[in-house]
C-alpha cells in the first residue's frame, strides 16, 4: 500500500475513533442527569485507598495520625493532617452507565510504618487506624482491581502513591463526578486502533482542544509510548476538561510513517491512578477534580464538566499519575526518557510541583503541567 494512502485511511481511522468519543461523551452527559444515587455507580474502594467517602451524603473523613516513640528516647511526636469533608464522586462510565453497583462494608486494618530515629532506634509509626466503614463499589472497576495493594502501599513511600500523599495533607483526591472510558472492557473500540500522530492532528476537527506529551522507550523486545493528553473535550454547555495517560507498544526497531503504535496488550497493563488537578479559579490553586483509583489499565482517562478559560492553553490543568511497572528496569527506562524530555527527578515528591518525577523500585510517580 502506498504511503499516501496509508495516511489517508489513518485520517479517516482518526475522524471516526474521534466522533465516536464525542457521541460517547455527548450520550453519556445528556443520560447522566435521569440517573438516581442508587443507580450511579461509584469510581472506587475507598475505605484504604482514600478515606471513608459515602454516595449518600458528605462524610468526614479521619485524622491520619502519626505517634513516634523511640526506645531510648521518652518524647512523643504526634502529626495530624486535618480532616476533609468530601462528596463521593458520581461516576459515569461510556460503557454502561447503569452498571449495577453493591453496598459493602469492609474493616480498614491498621498500617504500620517502621522509622528510624538519628540514633539507629527503630519504632511502628501508626499511620492508619482500623474501623469499619460502609464502602459502595463500581461493579465495572472492580473486576480490574485484581491486586490488593494496601501491603504494597505499606511498604512505599508516603509520597509514592495517593492516600500517602493525601495523609500528608495534599489536595490529590478529587471529590466530582466524571466520566470516562472504560478500557478494561473487552469490547472497547479504541483498543482496536491503536494511535498515531495523525490521531492528534485531526483533535480539532471533533471539538478537541487537547495538548499532548509522548514519552519513547525501548524495553525488551518492544518499543514503547507514554503518551499523556490534557484540555477541552468539546466546548459548549456540553464542554468537558479532563485528561488521559495511555501506554502503547509496537516491535523493537519498527518503522512507521505515521509513527503508529498498538494500545497495550494485557500483558503489558500497568497498575496506575490518575488525578486531573484544575486552576479553574486562575489564582494559582490546583484542585483535585477526578480521581482514578489504582488498578491495571492501558489507558486512564477522566472528564469533568466544565470549560477551559482559554481553549488553547491547558497550562491551567495539571495530570498526576502513579504507575508501578513490570520491573525496575522499566520503571527506570522510562524515567530516563521522561527526564530527556523536560521532566526533573526528584528525591521528596510534591505534587503541587511542575513536571517532576520521582521513581521508587517499580513505583513512579509523576505530575504533568508544561512539557510538551
């Protein structure tokens, strides 16, 4: 086939997977308001991940407290991060926005962290204390939650992974309802495509004033893209912001015209959570929007309503993702690639930062703002 028609026939390729988004977010918004609160599903566990969040009313979710105390020495240090008062997302899946969702109620466990003070003693830092909250689950996530990663949370950093951060009292679990893709569902369509940079080329022409980072590796035998995408899903009374983070792949050393690469396969899905972080206000201040909890995906995404001021500028957007992969050696090639491409390395994260990274193992954690 030739070339020229090769791009002809991904330009096309591009206009339908694009009306096909807009139709699925169009849909979705108009249904959305019939919806009751025992019909909405819910977007996560949120008993260890992320406090107690309940569907019905707001709830208050607890002081995470730390209590140091040393063998040989008698002081104690407490440290509280104040409690929040937080509406459960309603969460509204382009799959199937009546998914059953179930009512469960699960006991949060104590965990522990091991410290260690200036002179070599060691001592159980309380980091979580155990009661039993009611927890509603998304019956269309939680069929991709196939890891339990309270243990793995445990043993990471605070600020590797959300709750961590949000115990130390960052703004990084956002409360509003959204939508998103589901592409864990066997039968999503943009699995089928894959991506290219004609894809973005045509964002326009379907209302979608979005900008974009790629981030290239080559780990094993495959060639891989991180591609991270932020701004204005359609514009309107039916507008929506938001953002996604998806993993492509292809074969080592192959070459394409158009710079086309495959969606994941399983295989290679990593666990991943994603936050969409708004300066809606323009005073400086990014709010956590819409959270993405922790489980395996290809590709994240998330929209709220709303507009951007400028449509053009997604500078007011901010995307912060954590991602544990398959192996150190991966997570490590593909921070390497990132800090090639305008990111900085960090020891001691802050997600109200710009454009940093700070890797742990296979853990990464990142926060998206300028580089392009």
């Amino acid at each position: 086939m030739k070339k020229g028609t090769v791009i002809i026939s991904a330009a096309i390729t591009a206009v339908i997977i694009g009306l096909i988004a807009v139709s699925a977010v169009i849909g979705v918004k108009f249904r959305k308001e019939a919806k009751t609160a025992e019909e909405t599903p819910v977007g996560y566990k949120n008993s260890i991940d992320y406090g107690t969040i309940t569907e019905e009313e707001p709830a208050i979710l607890p002081d995470f407290t730390e209590e140091n105390t040393f063998a040989d020495d008698t002081s104690t240090a407490t440290t509280s991060a104040p409690a929040a008062t937080v509406t459960a997302p309603k969460v509204f899946t382009t799959k199937n926005i009546t998914a059953a969702q179930k009512k469960i109620t699960k006991a949060v466990t104590t965990v522990k962290e091991t410290v260690k003070a200036d002179n070599g003693s060691t001592a159980q830092v309380v980091v979580e204390e155990g009661v039993t909250v009611p927890v509603l689950e998304d019956a269309e996530h939680g069929k991709a939650a196939t890891v339990d990663t309270t243990v793995a949370d445990s043993e990471l950093p605070k600020d590797m992974y959300f709750s961590g951060l949000y115990s130390m009292g960052y703004d990084v679990i956002g409360p509003k309802e959204f939508i998103y893709n589901d592409d864990t569902d066997p039968k999503c369509m943009q699995k089928n495509f894959g991506y290219n940079v004609l894809y973005d080329a045509g964002a326009k022409l379907i209302d979608f004033s979005i900008e974009t980072t790629r981030i290239k590796f080559d780990y094993g035998d495959k060639s891989y893209m991180l591609q991270l995408w932020k701004g204005q899903y359609i514009s309107g009374d039916i507008g929506t912001v938001g953002g996604e983070v998806g993993l492509y792949t292809r074969a080592k050393n192959s070459v394409s015209a158009i710079g086309h690469y495959d969606c994941a396969a399983q295989e290679d899905w990593l666990n991943m959570e994603m936050t969409v972080l708004w300066d809606e206000d323009d005073n400086g201040v990014y709010k956590a929007q819409l959270t993405r909890r922790y489980a395996p995906h290809w590709w994240e995404t998330g929209y709220v309503d709303g507009q951007l001021k400028d449509r053009n500028d997604s500078n007011s957007l901010k995307i912060l993702c954590r991602m544990t992969f398959l192996t150190q050696e991966q997570a490590t090639l593909c921070v390497n690639a990132m800090i090639k491409n305008g990111f900085k390395k960090v020891s001691s994260f802050d997600p109200t930062g710009s454009d940093l990274v700070k890797q742990y193992g296979k853990d990464v954690i990142y926060v998206w703002h300028k580089v392009r």
